[in-house]
C-alpha cells in the first residue's frame, strides 16, 4: 500500500482588524477579483461552457474570435467580456457542481445531488475524521475535505492506483494544490487499521465486505453512509449491517432531482433529468458490547393494510429510528431480503 500525504497550506488571511486567522484551503481562489491561476468558467449565449486557467498575456480561442485573458485579470467574476468576432461570454469561477462534472474521471463520481445528501445526511463536520472508499476521481473527497475544513482528516482508500492518481490531480486541482486533510491510501479498505473515526462512507462494489474494518474504525455513535447503485446492493448491505450486531438500525433512501423549466407562462418540469443515481444507506455504530434493540413491529392486520407501506405496519414511527437519514427514509422494510449474487462494476 502507498500513500500520499497532503502539506498544509501556510496561506494566512487578513481577520478582523489586528486579528490574522490561517485561511481555509482553496479559498484564495475563491473570492475577489480574478487572479493569475484562477479557473474561470465562461458561458457563450447558448449556455455552452468553457473553462481557463487565467495567464497574463494568453488568449482563449474559439471559432468566435478570441479573449483576451487581461481583459479578466483584476476585474470582479460576474462580468461579461466580448470576443474578438464579437460573441459575449459571462465569466464566473466554476462552482464545485461545475468543476465535478466537468473534471477528468477515471470512476463514475458521486453526483452533486447524493454528495449533498451525504454532507448532511452522514452529519459530516468541520474537524470530524473521515474514512472514505474508493476515492474514484476524486469528486466526494472534494465535497467531504470542503466539509470537514482544514482541522478535520480524510483518509481516502482506493485500490486502484491509476484511479487514485486522478484523484489526486482532482482534488489538487479544486483546491488549488494539496489539501493537508486529506491522505489517499492506495490499497483495499479492508486492510485499513484506522481507529477513531467519526465518519465512513463507503461508495464501492461491495460495502457489505468490509464492516469489520468499519465497526472497528468507527467511534461509538459514529456514521457508516454507503452510497449504492443497485437494489441488489442496497438489500445487501441494509441486510448485512443488520446482522453485523455493532450498528443500529440502518435508514435507506434515494434522492431524485427534476430542474424546472420557469420562463413566462411556460413553467413546467424539464424534459429530461438523470433518473437515477444511486441508494444511500446510514447507520450509527453501537458502543461496544451493546446488542442493537429488538426492533418490534405490528403485525400487518389484512393483505391491504400489508400492501399500503412498510411504514404504516412499523411500531417504531420513522423519525424515531435510531439511524440517520430523512424523515421517512428510515422506516424499516417489512420483508427479509435474500443475499444476492454480485452487484454493477462500479468500474
Ligand atoms: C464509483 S467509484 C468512487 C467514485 C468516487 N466516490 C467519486 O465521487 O469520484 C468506486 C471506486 O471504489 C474502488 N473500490 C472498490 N472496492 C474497493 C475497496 N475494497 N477498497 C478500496 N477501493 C475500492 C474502485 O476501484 C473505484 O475506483
């Protein structure tokens, strides 16, 4: 296994008056006017998207003439610049949603919406200490390193040393250089020996296999958050960090996100929007030797009241559950689900 320590950043911004606080990583490229090395999103009349990285004296080039990238040096993001053929281009540095879906991908990544979901939903906090497998391209890490802030610690494990190297370009990339949060291991999960970890979350073929390394890194009352392709996978590892005996009760759910067309009178729905992604799953680790509560359910009392939810025929009320997750989501399923055979490549 291999390993790629972050340097800090030794970066310091101006407080308050007389007080100097270190400034959090990434940041300096994220505000105030535009600077050598800024990467800058410029969006033509038809909504295409171009990006550049800004150097005195270089040109951006299309078939609609060129900018000049002095003519975005020193001036404030927001502003619209006007090629050499005469085409405007609204100039703004790319948000984390932007840079994620445009950066090079050795893996699927974790779409901003379910990268949402997790900060929240894994209660991810400035200073927590992460575990994370696999790192993929890079895209959670980004999301969970601007979460965690500087105080905090990611360790990322990924098998795949080619994957791990795109990673790290990624996350190099966005933040402007190298985050000092942040480790990537390149390795299984599995044989991670890290202890004291506040948060799991685990985007990978088989999470299942690796609960022990899991329970045994997790503080008590710490949060495993697994993020699924499959039903296959999600009855799977639901299933299996019920049997593990150190987690209580796991929350399930899947988010889906329809933008809406808002022009005038016509204001609708869009066309067309990503289906779906992926299940993510929560659970909280147990203190060690507390065997999780006996979950009771009312038995259904006819084949309608069976059909109508799980939710309905549950004692326990779905915000009670001990799991994290959405209101709803955590209601637990009424019928006991069969291992299944394999799950997607997750490339
Ligand atoms: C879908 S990708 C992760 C994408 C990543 N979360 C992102 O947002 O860019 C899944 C990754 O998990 C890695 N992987 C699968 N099983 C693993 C394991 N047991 N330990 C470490 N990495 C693993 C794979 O090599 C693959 O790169």
């Amino acid at each position: 296994m291999s390993t790629v320590e972050s340097t800090p950043d030794a970066g310091l911004a101006a407080g308050p008056a007389e007080r100097y606080v270190p400034r959090p990583t990434g940041s300096a490229h994220r505000r105030g006017p535009f600077t050598k090395g800024d990467r800058v999103q410029l969006t033509d009349p038809k909504g295409r998207l171009h990006t550049v990285v800004l150097e005195p004296g270089k040109q951006f080039h299309t078939h609609r003439g060129a900018v000049e990238h002095d003519a975005l040096l020193g001036r404030p993001e927001g502003i619209v610049v006007t090629s050499t053929g005469g085409t405007d281009y609204l100039a703004l540095r790319p948000l984390l949603v932007d840079f994620v879906l445009s950066m090079p991908r050795g893996a699927t990544v974790v779409y901003p919406k379910d990268a949402a979901q997790i900060i929240t939903y894994a209660d991810i906090f400035p200073g927590a200490r992460v575990l994370e497998a696999g790192v993929g391209s890079g895209a959670l890490s980004c999301s969970l390193l601007r979460a965690i802030g500087d105080a905090g610690r990611l360790v990322s494990y990924e098998r795949r040393e080619d994957f791990a190297a795109v990673a790290q370009r990624n996350i190099e990339t966005f933040f402007g250089g190298p985050h000092p949060a942040h480790t990537i291991r390149v390795g299984d999960l599995i044989e991670s020996l890290e202890r004291d970890i506040d948060r799991v979350v685990l985007d990978m073929l088989a999470p299942w296999d690796v609960l022990d390394t899991v329970s045994a890194a997790l503080v008590p009352g710490g949060v495993v958050c697994a993020y699924v392709a499959t039903t296959t996978q999600l009855s799977r590892v639901v299933e299996a960090l019920r049997g593990h005996g150190t987690f209580a009760e796991p929350a399930a759910w899947e988010t889906m996100m329809r933008n809406w067309h808002v022009e005038g009178l016509a204001v609708r729905p869009g066309h067309r929007m990503v289906g779906h992604t992926g299940f993510l799953v929560t659970a909280r680790r147990l203190a060690d030797g507390v065997t999780p509560p006996v979950r009771r359910r009312r038995p259904a009392k006819t084949g309608l009241a069976d059909s109508t939810s799980a939710d309905s025929t549950s004692a326990v009320p779905a915000s009670a559950v001990l799991g994290a997750g959405p209101a709803g989501a955590a209601a637990p399923s009424s019928d006991p689900v069969a291992p299944v055979p394999d799950g997607p490549s997750d490339s």
